[in-house]
C-alpha cells in the first residue's frame, strides 16, 4: 500500500523510480536527521519547528483575542474591577501581544517560506543535489534552533516568574512587554527579559544571513544546463531578492540589537535619552532592518503564489520578465521606505515627504504582480485545487493589503491611522493574509513532493474557505476600528469601539479552526493519505521530474532544463493521477 | 459627487470630525477609498470571470497556446498605477505641510506626557489632566515626555504627534465644533497605556477664558482637603501612591500622616508635615524599605500653598490625624494667601532647625 507507483512514461534513469529508497527512509535515527545535511531533511526540520511557532504564536493571538472580548476590557467596567488586579491583568496583555508579535516575526514569517520551502524546493528546481553549501545549511539550522531556545527560555521564564514570583530575584525578569520592536527607550525599563529576547532575535538573524548566503551562491554556481537566468522558476528570483535584503539589512539588525543589550546592561547612552542618547535613532536602525524584512516575508510568498497560479491554471507564466524583476525592484526599493514607519515621531517634514514618495513607488511592483498573476489565468485551464485557492485567497488578501497601504502611504491620512488598528488590520492584511496563505498553499503544492502522499482535497477547500471568512472577519473589522481611532496595543478601550473587537475575537476563532483544520488534513495525509505521482499538477519546473518523495541525492542525472512555465507536454495519465512527459 | 460617496462611507469609516482638518484629510480618505473599491472590484471581477470561464470541467479545453507576455499591457499597468499614487503622494503631502506649519498667532499649550496620564500647562500656569481649548481658535501644542515615548491622538481632529523625551515636538489645530472628544495615547508606554486617556473640552466662543481662569483659582475655590485631592489627582502622584491602602510603585498615602515608616536605611521616620514635604521636594533622601528611589522631585513645580493642601489632605485621609482639618480655602484672596504662604514657609524653617 505504501509503494509508489511508478510513473512508466517517464523515462528518468531507473535508480529515481526505485520507491524503497527515498530521503525520508534512506537512514534512520535522531542523528540521522539532527545532523544531517540532506536539504529536504533541514526543510523537513525547519517545517516541523515553524509550524510549531505558528500554532504556539496563534495560541497567544486567540488569548489576546479572548481577553479583549471580555467585560473588563471595555474601560467602562473598570470600577467593578480590584485595581491591583486590573493592572495585573493588562500586564499579562501587555505581554500576550508582544509575545505573538514576536513568535510570528522572528520564529515563523521571516524563516517560514524560505527555510522550509526555498530549503526544500531551491535545490530540487534547480537540479541540483543540495545547496551550495550543505554543511552551511545545517548550522543556520542550529542556530535557529539555538536562537528559538533562547527565545523560549523567556517564555518560560515568563511562566516561571508568574507562577512562582520569589524565583525573580535568582532568574531575573521573564516574559516580554516591550512590543516585537523594543523601542527605547521604554525597553530600557521593562521589567521583562529584554537582554534575552534581544540576544534570541540576534542569533536567529544569524540563521537568516547564512540560508541567504547559501541560496545566493545555489542560484549562481548550481544552476543546470539550459538553465539561464531567465528561464530560472520564479519562486528562485523571489528568493534571490529575499537573499540579497536577508545578507544587507539583517547585520544592521543584528548591530541594533546589540547596541540596545549593551544600551541596556552598561547604560552607554546611545539611545536612552536620561544618557544623552536619541530614542529616534532607535527607530530609525530598526526600521532600517525591519522594514526590508517585510520583503524578506512577502517576497518569497510572492515566488510561491507565481509557481502556484501558473501549474494550476495549467498556462505559462504571463509577464515572466515583469515579475522577475519586480522581485528584485521590490527587494532594492525596499531598503528606502523605512522612514514611513515614523511619519509621527517628530522627523523632519522633509524627510516625511521623501519617504512617502518612496513608499508609493514601491507599491508599483507589487501591482504589476498582480495583474500578471491575474492574466496568466486568462485562457488557461483552471483547476481549482486546494493550493489554487490560496491562489485566489492570496490574491484578494494582498490586494487589500496593498490598497489600504496607500492610505498610510500619504501623509495627511497616515497622521490619523498611524498607531491605530488600521495599521494592525494592514499589516496582518500582508502578513497572515499573504504570507501565511502562500505559505499554506506552498505546503499544499509541494505536499506530495515533500511526503510522497496525497491530502484530501475536500477537507482541504473546507479548511482554505474557513480560514479565508475567518481571517476576514478577525481583520476587515479592525479597518473599520481603525480609522475611528481605536489605537493598537491597548489592552481596554472605550465603549465606542466593543462591538469591533467582539466581532474580531470570533473571526480568530473561526480563522484558528480552519488552521487546526489544515493540521488535521496533514496529519491524516501522514498516515492514510494515497500515494503521490511524480507530477501530480503537470508543472514544468525540475522538481517535478524526480519521484515523490525524491531519492536521497535527488537525481541520478543533472536534468537537462527548458522554459520552466511551458507544460504543453506533459499530460495526465488517468492510470496514475498524475501528469507524465507526452513526447517520451 | 465626492461629498456624496463621503457621506456614504462616513456611517463606518472614520470619526465625526471637529477640526480644520477634516475636509482634507477626509476627503483624502475617501478618494483613496473609493478608488480601493473600485481597483479591488477590478481584480475580483477578473477573478471570477476567469475562473467562471477557464475552470477545468467536462468539454472544457483550454485554447492553446495563450499569450504569455504583452509589453503594452505591461506598460499600461506599470504606468498608470504610478500616476494615480504620485497623485495620491501629491495630495498627502500638500495636506501633511498644512499641520505642519501653525499660524504664528496661534494659542500656546504645553504637554507633557508621562506614565501615563497628561498633563497640559496652561499660559497663566494652571495645569489640567484634560485639554480645554476654545473653539475656531489656532491651538499649538508644545510637547514633551518626562519618561518614555508616548503619542498624543485626538481622532475627531485627525491629529497624532509623538512626544519624546530629551525633545520638544509640536502639532497644532483649529477645533470647529464644541464639545467632549476622546484623546488616546497611541504609542505603546507600558502597563497602563491603554487607559492614559483624557478628554477635550472644546469651549464655545467667549467661555474659555472665564473657565480658565476658574480652574485656575481652584486653592481660592476649594476647602484645602478637596484641593489637595485634586492636586494629587492632576499632578501624577496618584499613578504611583494610592489613596485606598493598596501598595503600587510607592507607598500608599492612607493612613500616611502620622504613620511611622521604616525606611531601607533601618531608621524609622515618622510621617509628619516635614517628612512629607521634604518627600515632594526631595524624594530621594528617605526611602520607605521595600521602595525604589524613582520618584522625580516636584521643587519648582509645587507652589507652598498646594504642598499645604496636599498635606491636609493626608491628614484628611488618616487615621492617625484627629484634629480639624480647615474647611476655608486657603487661598481668599492675595493678601491671604501671601499670609499662608508666610506660614508654611515658617513652619519649614522650625522643621529644619
């Protein structure tokens, strides 16, 4: 039962057909898989440990969720409540949203695409055995795991000190309440685990620049015969202008948040203005990073949804040079935006103005994305699979996304929504709205490549739709919030504003059933799921021409590569589910 | 045509307006909203047209090859998204330097925010928690942080100005409609962010004056224990010491007159007039055991007479205090309150000697 059919048109060497020996079986063990330089594998690891972010990030969504749809959120209420405990109680808020904010950033958005699917996929679209450096590849590895452990070492600390506050004097502070930007200087005072989870994103920042290095030097020394640079996949150039942002603006990260430990512990006074030091420096070296790592996140979903729409509308890619270079227009373009994050802080209205302008102009690229996602379903053949729904969901998620960003583009309206839940809705709206769905229907695509089993297309489009309503009615709402002034990050508000958040709470638990849903159909594909084809959706890009799952070292033979988006040739064999090379 | 779709949106978006504002920043609003419809529409109506038309089903085979690339459709979508936002650039911009730059006759306020309540000086000195202004005037706010980065955000005037501390920013508006209108602080500040709200009074034309001049004149309204509430209240002591024994940053001021504290030195102080009035301007000298030195000083900021209400106050609020506690203001007129002042200034130099 658990065999593989082989695909018998296909005529790849005889040693890719051979279903007993693929990279899951072909050694066993902890080790096996701890130390191994196997990029499936490291994919493999990293998908198990980035879903885990997710679902330990969302459990904190849906507690601040709850907790804002209770009656002591709503400041009328105040007085019926011990102030001690009302304090108590927007403390654990306090910590509850910047504890998502920051597990979603820095453990699952930044790493997710490009550490799980780029680290599965790049090597395989390419050809090639492995990534340029194998060994590379399997530290950044550690180094995440060595930066999340630290990162849950604060939250466990957290716990600790919660349960238990006599241990504070022997472990410090725990937990964190500083929001995921730290800004100074109220991080200098926080009495939470600022040194830690500092040094935590630090060494995480680390992992990000070597995957960079690493796909970089892949794409220019692997690529196979016949494989310029533009009939590279597209999901390649999209990592290539992630790689270049994830090696030029993480060290700056990585500077900043040393200097905010070194801020912190020696009280050198550099950005804490008690020390003769500028908090507004702060802002601008953080954003300097943090808003190119929007890119870092949104670009490689970009990559993703640019394979999806093309294999499941069975069409060739439409605008493949548009798209090409949006990719690296959007990563170069990306680093000189930062500046729209502090329209409020008091820069100067020069420096306002220059921002803005070019904040709209980076909002071209992404445009001409859409539409050539758009045209290249046009005359296609659609086929409305589990992963062309996160096609379409992404598609109207990030074009909301990127239209309510002209609001906070210009500046007369940004003054008004800037800090409130517009910008939350915005930002969610790009990166749960886009980046989260391409990550889902990345996984959905290459599910079969990855685990050699199919997943139940039914529970699949149940799962998509119940996310996509969900995530609408937790986020659309907040638009509406927003704009009436419902600043963000407060844990009560004024009466004005209940009924949003209500409405918001039950849309995330609507949005954490579809997501729980997604588990459960992977889970059930792990154990009862058919098995796959080669090439289940007739795509033209490399990876499909090794087995499901493929063989240790990928391909026998370095394939010979063509126009990745032209699929005129493979056709689907009923006898298989799956597509086969017609010509062979 | 603008004003009618305005009017369509304004049911859910955006606050009822009450400043200078509003046309500008509303109709930039709206504008760009209107086109977000209209482009979001665009793509969905393509979508589902597509996916009606092109969806894999019985019969159904795609007419090959299809076009994969047109450099002039390229061009169009690249080039006409570009004007539109360099118009909606133009737009933000324009309306952006308009807050930017105040009429020079403009009403001076100054803020200062701290954790986490706001304090605004008046011209005549008197400080309010809550912003008064009077209507169809140029206000201009001058501020500044005395802890962390707060953000002063008044949505029924589309205004949001970071204060930041070691700097002074500036905002300003014209209020147009008299009334109460929320004010949040929107950038994030710690434990009690959330609730660091005040109110705008916006008065009609000819009333601001007389109630400044009221609010000022509370010492010569008020009986000093009443005062005294309301200087602990306006002044930030209470966001560290409460008035119901309940410990926060600093001790609790119930029960504090008369009280005897242990400070983090072992010696024991009793919490009399001096002890109390050396606190305020000179926190740092006696710590009460189990506190940290945080407190800033109030030398310079408290005139005698409100450190003789809050004092009363104290006595008002403790059990260990009973004797009376005066009931006439203790400021009547000036000549009365040069005489108070005279006797509170006495009263220091005994305690010193």
């Amino acid at each position: 039962m658990t065999s593989i059919p082989t695909p018998h048109a296909n005529k790849l060497p005889e040693s890719q057909h051979n279903s007993s020996d693929n990279y899951l079986n072909h050694s066993k063990g902890f080790m096996s898989w701890a130390f191994t330089v196997d990029h499936k594998r490291i994919g493999i690891m990293y998908g198990i440990s980035i879903c885990a972010f997710l679902l330990l990030g969302g459990i904190f969504a849906l507690i601040l969720r709850t907790m804002l749809a209770l009656p002591i959120a709503n400041i009328d209420n105040h007085a019926n409540y011990d102030p001690a405990y009302l304090k108590h109680w927007m403390d654990i808020y306090n910590h509850m949203f910047t504890l998502h904010g920051a597990v979603m950033v820095f453990l699952f958005i930044i790493p997710g695409i490009p550490a799980v699917l780029g680290n599965f996929v790049l090597p395989l679209m390419l050809g090639a055995k492995d990534v340029a450096f194998p060994k590379l590849n399997l530290a950044s590895f550690h180094i995440f795991v060595i930066g999340s452990l630290i990162l849950a070492w604060v939250l466990l600390k957290g716990v600790l000190v919660a349960m238990f506050p006599g241990l504070s004097p022997y472990i410090g502070y725990g937990g964190l309440e500083t929001g995921w930007t730290f800004y100074t200087p109220y991080s200098m005072d926080s009495n939470s685990a600022v040194v830690e989870a500092t040094f935590g994103a630090f060494v995480l920042g680390f992992s990000s620049i070597l995957t960079g290095v690493n796909f970089i030097a892949s794409m220019h020394m692997l690529r196979p015969k016949g494989m310029n640079w533009f009939r590279m996949p597209l999901f390649l150039w999209a990592l290539y202008g992630t790689a270049i942002i994830q090696l030029l603006a993480t060290p700056v990260l990585a500077i900043t948040l040393l200097l905010l430990i070194a801020e912190r512990a020696f009280r050198v006074g550099i950005f804490d203005p008690n020390l003769d030091g500028d908090p507004i420096l702060y802002q601008h070296f953080f954003w300097f990073y943090s808003h190119p790592a929007v890119y870092i996140m949104v670009l490689p979903a970009m990559g993703v949804i640019s394979e999806l729409v093309t294999a499941h509308s069975r069409k060739h890619i439409f605008g493949y040079s548009f798209i090409a270079y949006s990719s690296i227009a959007i990563a170069l373009l990306g680093f000189f935006v930062w500046g729209h994050h502090m329209f409020t802080s008091g820069q100067s209205a020069m420096a306002n103005a220059v921002f803005s302008l070019l904040t709209f102009s980076v909002s071209i690229p992404s445009a001409i994305k859409v539409f050539n996602w758009l045209s290249t379903m046009y005359r296609g053949e659609i086929h409305l699979r589990t992963p062309m729904l996160y096609v379409l969901s992404f598609i109207l998620l990030f074009a909301i996304g990127g239209l309510t960003g002209l609001f906070l583009g210009a500046l007369a309206t940004d003054i008004h929504l800037h800090d409130t839940y517009f910008i939350v809705a915005h930002f969610h709206y790009v990166m749960m709205g886009s980046v989260l769905i391409a990550f889902l229907g990345g996984m959905y695509h290459w599910w079969p490549k990855m685990t050699g089993k199919m997943y139940s297309e039914k529970v699949g489009k149940i799962a998509c739709a119940m996310v996509f309503v969900g995530f609408n009615l937790t986020f659309f709402i907040q638009f509406i919030a927003g704009s009436q002034g419902m600043p963000r990050r407060y844990a009560s508000y004024v009466d004005d504003y209940m009924i949003y958040h209500h409405i918001s709470t039950g849309g995330a638990f609507v949005l954490g059933t579809g997501l729980f849903l997604v588990l459960f159909n992977w889970i059930h594909s792990l154990l009862k799921g058919a098995p796959a084809p080669a090439n289940p959706w007739g795509a033209n890009t490399l990876e499909w021409q090794c087995s499901s799952p493929p063989p240790h070292d990928n391909f026998a033979d370095t394939p010979v590569a063509g126009d990745p988006y032209d699929m005129t040739e493979w056709q689907y064999d009923e006898s298989i589910k799956g597509y086969v090379k017609a010509n062979d | 045509m603008i004003n009618l779709l305005a009017q369509l949106g304004s049911r859910v978006w955006m606050p009822d307006n009450a400043s200078n504002y509003g046309s500008e920043v509303d109709g930039l609003f709206y504008f760009i909203y209107w086109l977000c419809v209209l482009m979001f529409m665009m793509i969905l109506g393509w979508m589902i047209l597509f996916v009606v038309r092109y969806r894999k089903r019985e019969g159904y085979q795609a007419n090959k090859p299809a076009p994969h690339h047109s450099t002039a459709l390229e061009l169009t979508w690249s080039i006409i998204p570009t004007i539109v936002v360099m118009g909606i650039f133009y737009f933000g911009f324009k309306g952006f330097l308009d807050m930017a730059t105040p009429p020079s006759q403009a009403y001076e306020i100054q803020v200062i925010a701290k954790k986490w309540s706001w304090q605004f000086v008046y011209p005549n000195g008197h400080v309010d928690n809550n912003l008064h202004v009077p209507v169809d005037t140029p206000i201009r706010l001058v501020m500044q942080s005395d802890d962390v980065i707060h953000s002063l955000f008044i949505p029924a005037f589309r205004i949001k100005k970071d204060a930041v501390p070691g700097r002074f920013t500036k905002t300003w508006f014209t209020a147009t409609q008299p009334g109460d209108f929320n004010l949040f602080c929107a950038e994030y500040c710690g434990q009690q962010h959330s609730v660091m709200k005040s109110t705008v009074t916006v008065h009609p034309a000819g009333e601001f004056e007389g109630w400044l001049t009221d609010a000022a004149n509370f010492l010569k309204k008020m009986s000093p224990a009443e005062a005294g509430a309301k200087i602990y209240n306006l002044r930030g002591c209470a966001q560290c010491h409460t008035s119901d024994g309940q410990a926060s940053t600093g001790p609790t001021f119930k029960d504090l007159f008369g009280r005897e504290e242990a400070m983090t030195d072992g010696s024991k102080l009793l919490a009399d007039e001096d002890y109390i009035k050396e606190s305020i301007l000179e926190p740092g000298a006696h710590i009460v055991a189990g506190y940290q030195n945080v407190m800033p000083t109030y030398k310079g900021q408290l005139k005698d007479s409100e450190i003789t209400a809050l004092i009363l106050y104290f006595k008002s609020i403790s059990k260990h205090f009973d004797g009376t506690i005066p009931t006439e203001p203790l400021e009547k007129d000036d000549q009365a309150a040069s005489e108070q002042e005279n006797q509170s200034s006495e009263t220091t130099t005994e305690g010193q000697q």
